[in-house]
C-alpha cells in the first residue's frame, strides 16, 4: 500500500488547431503546405503521484484536459514532453463495448472485446460466465447485440471491461451507465478492486460520486493541475472556485 | 525484433479480428461464403468471352500439363490478382474505418491492416481450392505441386500485406488514396499477364529494340511489375504443373519482404499519432 502506481512526471501534451488543413492531395498540392496550425496545450505540465491501492479521481470542468490525461494514460495520446510511467498492468475503459460486430452474438463479441482488451482466449473462457452474469444479458447471449437494448449493450460492454483484472484500471464517465441496480453493481466491484490493493483511476463530474469513492483527487484547470491531494479537500476547493466569490 | 515480438503476442487478437471480418461479412445473406466466388466467375465470364472468345487471345498450351483451356489460365492469374487488390482496399481502409476502437482502446494497431490480409486470405484460400479442383478436373495432375502452391500464396500475401500497411497510413493522412488507388489498381491489372499472356509483349518490344539507344526493351521494363513474376509462378504450378525458375521464386520473395519491411516501417513510425490523427 505504499509504492506508487503511476507516476505522472511533467507531462505536457498539446494539440494542433488548423487554421487551414489540407487533407486532399490537391488542396496540399494547391496550396503548397499540408497545415497552418498553432499549438493548443491541452496538459500543460502536469505531475503527480497516484499510490497504489487508491481510488484516485480527475476533476475539472469541461474542456480541462482530464480526458486528454487519461487518454494519456491509457498510451492512447503520448506526451509530447514527460513521462508517464506504470507499476503493474494498465487497463483502460473509456467507452464501453468498442468493437462490438452489431451481427455478431453477445458470445462472440464478448471474446472479440475481450481480446481487444488484452484478454487471452483462456482468461475469457474462465470468466465468461461471471461476465455474464455480471451483465446479465444471459438469456440473450446468443443474439446479435444489434438486438440488444442500449443499456444490455453497455452493460455487457461494461462487464467485459471490469473483468480484464488489472492491477490499475483508468475509467472514464462509464459509471453513469445502466440502471439504478446496475450502478450498485458496480460500485461493488470497484469496492472489490480496491480491497485487492487494486489502484482505480477516475473521470467524474459528479462530486457525489468523487467523494464516495475517491482516496485522492486531482483538480485540472485548463489543461494546469491546479490542486492535488485528499478527496474532500480538493473538491471543496474545486466547487469553491466554480461560484464567484461575493 | 521487439516489434515482432509485440505482434506475436497479439495472433489472438489478431484472429479475432480476422474472424469478426469473416463471420460479419456474409450474415444475414442465404449463400453465405458462396458470394465470395460469384465476383470471380463473373470475371471469370467476361474475359473469357471478350478476350478468349471475340480477341481470340490463345494462351500456350500448359506445360507439360497439356491444358489448353482460356478460362482456367485466366483464373490462375486473376485469382491472385483480386486477391491482392482486396488486400490493398480492405487494408488502406482499415484505420479510418476503426478510428472509433483506435480512439479508445489501445492495443498493437498494426493487427488492423494484418486482419484484413487474413480475412481476405481466407476467401481467397476458398477461391483457390475450388479453383484446383476445377483444373484437376480439365486433366492437370496439381497434387504434387500443392505445397510449392501454398508457399507462393503466403509470399503473394506478404507483398500485399506490405503495400497494405503503407497504403493504410497514407489514407490516415489522404483520403484522396482509397479512390486514388482503385484506379492504379485497375491499370495495374490491364499491365499485368493476366487477361492475356506475356508473350503478346515480347513480339512488339522486339520490334521496337533498345529504348532510347540503350539495350533496355519494353519487356524489360514490363517485366519490372512484381505481379507478372507472380503470376509465373502461379500458373507454372498450377497451369502448366512444373517447378517455376529458381530466379522467379527469388524476385518473388524479395519484392514480398522488401514490400513487408517498408510497411512495417511506416506504420511503426506512424501508428502513435493514429489517435490524434484519424
């Protein structure tokens, strides 16, 4: 309980805003260049420490960089300056059942996102029934998800993402998923990953939920880490900045 | 090596992939798998009635097989030649059309554009079995010559693997490619063996001698196109039913790992602004 997860040493990552891009070839040709762009810096030297075991929460209001940051994290964006670095296996959810074939059985696609995941064929075979029942679309597992429901199509998404079994797992606004019951379900088993020493790293902008579940938080403004610390704190602080003062 | 390695441990994912395209591509259709040789016969019916019948092209006799049938030589040209058309449009679109799975979920991007060869290698494997029974049928003895068969089938793979992944990144970056494309591979047929044989080439570029006072003659610089070396050696094995030339098997294979390691290449030096990009 007292390593480090990941460490976030300085990450800056910015963005290209084109006044002009180019995408055709006659219009790169045309006009002689492929871009006209300045840099927008979404993270603008952001560093922190997530200990292992925490439940760790990124706030900010939109547009903030907290999902460039995860996004970071999940080694879909690489910095343009520092480093991010993991102690132990990283998995992310930032959306739920990409990759789903709409034709295709719940079956298959569970084996399919799971390995999209990072999931070997025997992993999936043992879990598939705790998947299941997790999402539970039982009865409808062997149809097309095109015939699913949108909350049985997420939950099913959402199942096979909590089941990859990470030692950190990097969670982006999924929790708002699926019915009331759903919800609980998965606030349980994120209870569960946490009493398994596992570190949970999330993106939330509900504050009730931050502070039910989050250790520490992490304010980001404008792409600056503004505040880093204990949950209550850092929300109070962040809330505070959000009403103007009288 | 490290690269290989990362691919190695993505096969299921790989497979996966592969078998998303697969089983995907043909639900909800009454003949299924059926529909992948309905293109090539179709073809298959209209070269053999404009060239074979109303150009009157005649192909030489197989060697030593004694098959002297247009549209079976046709198709041991034509079936490696869709299939790695296929290849380069399934693979160059590839990416733009994961961008969603490639915007959130990181995994070794470059078992996309491998999917498509495997997917698309699949009907192909198809298309070829049918095919030697078909040639089996008209009097050639393949059997022997199967193994030689399934070796080129996977270098042909390679090349067009190779051109894949390049082309792939390139449509990241222009989408003028995929329409761009289309059109390079429609000449690129029409400049290739495969509608008529190579020999057509070889009277007018005698005629026409040295270009531009050099020794070098228009067949020469045909013979340049990987595809014509290809086709050789598909059609010696199954057509004909003898050994290709050592030197075929050599042009072969270099142009299959010269195309592979370009594109690995250019996807490895790519395939981390994928998500910033798409």
């Amino acid at each position: 309980m007292t390593g480090t997860a990941v460490r976030v040493d300085q990450v800056s990552k910015s963005f290209r805003l084109y006044h002009e891009r180019n995408q055709t070839l006659k219009s790169a040709i045309m006009r002689g260049r492929t871009s006209v762009h300045e840099d927008f810096w979404a993270l603008d030297d952001v560093s922190f420490d997530v200990p292992e075991g925490s439940t760790f929460g990124l706030i900010g209001s939109n547009g903030s960089g907290k999902s460039t940051l995860l996004k970071c994290l999940a080694n879909i964006y690489f910095p343009n300056k520092g480093t991010i670095t993991h102690f132990g296996k990283i998995a992310a959810m930032l959306e739920v059942g990409s990759g789903f074939h709409s034709e295709l059985s719940g079956r298959e696609n569970v084996f399919l996102n799971g390995s999209i995941l990072g999931m070997s064929k025997k992993e999936i075979t043992s879990k598939f029934d705790e998947i299941v029942a997790f999402s539970g679309v039982e009865q409808f597992i062997d149809q097309p998800v095109k015939n699913y429901s949108s909350g049985m199509y997420v939950r099913l998404g959402f199942a096979i993402a909590i089941n990859v079994d990470p030692d950190i797992l990097v969670v982006d606004e999924v929790l708002s998923v699926g019915d009331q019951e759903f919800q609980e379900k998965c606030f349980l088993k994120f209870a569960d990953f946490r009493k398994a020493g596992k570190t949970v790293i999330l993106v939330s902008h509900s504050m009730g939920t931050v502070e039910a579940m989050c250790d520490r938080v992490a304010w980001l403004s404008h792409g600056e880490l503004k505040k880093v610390g204990p949950a209550a704190g850092t929300i109070k602080s962040y809330l505070s900045s959000l009403t103007p003062e009288a | 090596m490290n690269y290989l390695r990362e691919i190695w441990r993505s096969r299921e994912l790989l497979l996966n992939l592969t078998l998303r395209e697969i089983k995907g591509k043909y639900k909800r259709t009454v003949f299924g798998q059926l529909w992948s040789l309905a293109n090539p016969l179709a073809l298959m019916l209209i070269y053999t009635v404009v060239v074979g019948l109303i150009f009157r092209v005649k192909p030489a006799p197989g060697d030593p097989s004694g098959l002297h049938v247009y549209a079976l030589w046709l198709l041991c040209g034509l079936l490696p030649f869709t299939f790695v058309s296929s290849v380069i449009n399934a693979g160059l679109r590839s990416l733009v059309s994961n961008a969603g799975l490639i915007q959130k979920v990181y995994f070794t991007r470059i078992v996309l554009p491998l999917s498509t060869v495997g997917s698309v290698g699949y009907t192909w494997l198809f298309e070829m079995g049918v095919l030697v029974i078909a040639v089996s049928i008209a009097g050639a003895f393949v059997l022997p010559w199967i193994p030689g068969l399934l070796l080129i089938m996977v270098i042909l793979a390679i090349f067009a693997a190779g051109i894949g992944l390049m082309l792939s990144i390139a449509n990241v970056y222009f989408r003028d490619t995929e329409h761009f494309i289309s059109i390079v591979l429609q000449i690129w047929m029409y400049f290739s063996p495969i509608i008529y044989p190579v020999t057509l080439i070889d009277g007018p570029s005698k005629k026409i001698g040295g270009l531009l006072g050099t020794n070098i003659t228009l067949a020469d610089i045909y013979r340049l196109n990987p595809l014509e070396h290809f086709v050789e050696v598909f059609r010696n094995l199954l057509y004909d039913n003898r050994w290709p030339a050592a030197t075929e098997w050599y042009i072969c294979a270099g142009w299959a790992i010269a195309s592979l390691a370009i594109g690995m290449f250019v996807f490895r030096r790519n395939e981390r602004n994928l998500a910033e990009t798409l």
